[in-house]
C-alpha cells in the first residue's frame, strides 16, 4: 500500500493502492484511450466489507487491476459490498454491473440517469446518434466526413443492466464510520451525482470537478435541452458547501475543491465571451466557432485534433451557444437543418 503524498513526479495513472484518508484509498484502473489512460475508483473501508465509489470499465485489464489493489488490503472482489457510482459512462458503470454478475455486490446509481439506461437497454441506435444529430445541426460536415473514415464506433459493451437501486437527490448513505451525502451534478450527464464525506472533508467527484481538464458537457445517450447551464449551476452548487479535498475520477487528488470550481468557472466565463467574439467577428455555425477557437492546453486547431476529439469540441461549443442564446447574447436562426447564431439586432444569415 502506498500514501497518496506521493511525489509530485509520480504519474497519478500509476498502478497501485494509495491511501487517501484514513479508511479510505484511491485505485486508478487503466481506459483503452489515447486521451484518459485511467480512471480513479475509491475504496472506502466499511466494517469487514469494501465500499466502492465508481468501478471502473469491464476490461480484463481494469479487474486484474483492481484485483490487486484490493489485495494490498487483504481483500478480494467479492469483499466489495456495494458499488456507488457517479454517472453511466462506461468507464465508470460497466465493471460494477459485471462484478455485480459474479459476486452479487450492490450497484447504486444516481436517479437522473434512468432514461439513459433505458435507452442503452433498448438498443437498436447507433453509437454517438445524438452527438452525430448536433455535428449535423452545427455545420460540422467535415467531421461527419471523418468520423464515417474511421468505420462504425466501438458500440456499447454488451450486458448492460439497470442498477439495484437509483440514489435520490440529497440521499444520506449511512455506513459504518461515515455518513455520505448524495448531491446531483447534472452537466456532464443528466444523473451525475457527486458524493460528500463532510464528516472528513471528502469530496468524491467523479468528473464534475476534475484538476487538469474540463468534463465533456452532454455527452450521453439523452442530452439535456441545455447541459452548458446545467453544468455551471451545479458547480455553484457545490461551492456552496464547504470546501472538501477534491477526489477526482480523473487526475490527482488536491487539497480544495473550491479552487478548482472556481478555475472551471472562470474558463466557462470566458469561453462564452470568445464564442460570442467569434460570432461578432462573422462565424455563425457551432463548427465555424470552434474551427475560430484554441483547443486544448496545446492551443490546437480544431483540424489538428482527432475526428473523435472534434466531435467532442464542436458539441462543446455548441452548448456554450446554445446557453449564449439562450441568456439573450446571441440569436438563433435555421439555415435548413443548420443553426446558424448571431448578435442580437444583426441581419438573419443563411435566408
């Protein structure tokens, strides 16, 4: 087992076991991505049982991982009594649904995400069709174009169940030495909850708050009418509690949530102003403004990222329009199946 004060130039993706807070210990388990090579669960001690928050993708990769961390504490899978988990996303959803399969743990899951697990229960839609809907309304043919090169998508893995429980907002989780509280995140999906451990100032955020880099925003099977605004408001929810240490699904742990918060709510800030500059200057579709943005810490062109990582920015900038209009700062109008933006009074392009 190893302290979580580990030096600053160990890699926060190393495998291990790192001991965050008495009782409780962060695992990161590895992601077949480029872009996030890992994922933090949390192994919260509970009497002669393991509580996990978040479980990770259902890789052989990620259980054997998992495996041996837990055998650090003297324990095996089938001591994990509960998984509680954030949000749906795969990486973070899919091994607790397996692990479930095999053992019998308990999965819980925020209520906000039923009808995406609906959906993916129902099958028969094509992977990313939302996101592939919003590249088609934001003018973005040329990523379409890209996307359609790169052949059919990984679909959704197989298996998908509904949890055993759907967690109601502001829930109180009682266990052995520690009470959780249950708060709902909309944003980066409809259902996402973050878990507070007030009692040791503990906050388990799984992607609304994370150190280095900003959650997609609506990225699911069901996207809210306006995920950019469900977003902002929900982290000035939780800057509203005290502030708690930042447990994140993806990157390190730090010292204060609200530091971060505030960061994410400053680059939101500004990232509207810089959409609303480029509609000024004369872009008018979502593709338009971001091709006129700077994407990652690198700076990059829209052009010079993956197709994938295109989808993700146009659909980004997308929200922060679609929240621009709807504050009133821009308006909206349909060049066909294309929404074309603009500054409030200026002439209807596209007609």
């Amino acid at each position: 087992m190893s302290a979580e004060a580990q030096p600053s130039t160990t890699p926060w993706t190393d495998p291990g076991l790192f001991t965050v807070a008495p009782g409780v210990h962060r695992v990161p388990l590895p992601l077949p991505t480029d872009g996030l090579r890992a994922v933090n669960v949390y192994v919260v001690e509970d009497g002669d049982g393991l509580v996990l928050i978040d479980s990770g993708w259902a890789l052989a990769e990620s259980r054997q991982a998992l495996s041996a961390a837990l055998a650090a504490l003297g324990c095996g899978l089938g001591d994990v009594r509960h998984f509680l988990v954030t949000h749906v996303h795969r990486d973070h959803y899919t091994q607790a649904v397996e692990l479930r399969r095999l053992f019998g743990s308990k999965v819980s899951l925020g209520a906000g995400e039923a009808e995406a697990i609906r959906v993916l229960l129902a099958g028969g839609r094509r992977p990313f069709e939302p996101q592939l809907r919003q590249l088609q309304a934001s003018g973005a043919g040329v990523v379409l174009q890209r996307l359609r090169e790169l052949g059919a998508p990984r679909g959704r893995p197989p298996g998908w169940e509904a949890p055993d429980e759907w967690l109601a907002p502001h829930t109180e989780i009682e266990l052995s030495t520690r009470t959780l509280g249950v708060i709902p995140t909309p944003g980066h999906t409809q259902g996402h909850v973050v878990f507070t451990d007030a009692g040791n100032g503990l906050l388990f955020a799984g992607d609304h708050v994370l150190p280095h880099i900003t959650p997609s925003i609506g990225f699911e099977p069901v996207p809210a009418s306006l995920p950019l605004g469900d977003f902002l408001e929900s982290l000035r929810v939780v800057r509203a509690l005290p502030d708690m240490r930042l447990l994140p699904a993806h990157g390190p742990v730090t010292a204060s949530a609200h530091t971060r918060i505030d960061e994410l709510l400053a680059h939101h800030d500004g990232r509207l102003s810089q959409c609303a500059g480029a509609v000024a200057a004369g872009a008018g579709t979502a593709y338009q403004v971001a091709c006129a943005l700077r994407w990652t810490r690198r700076g990059r062109h829209l052009e010079e990222l993956d197709p994938l990582n295109q989808m993700l920015a146009v659909t980004e900038t997308r929200a922060h329009l679609e929240l621009l209009a709807a504050q009133g700062r821009l308006t909206v109008s349909w060049d066909g199946e294309v929404a074309v933006y603009q500054q409030p009074g200026a002439g209807v392009r596209g007609q």
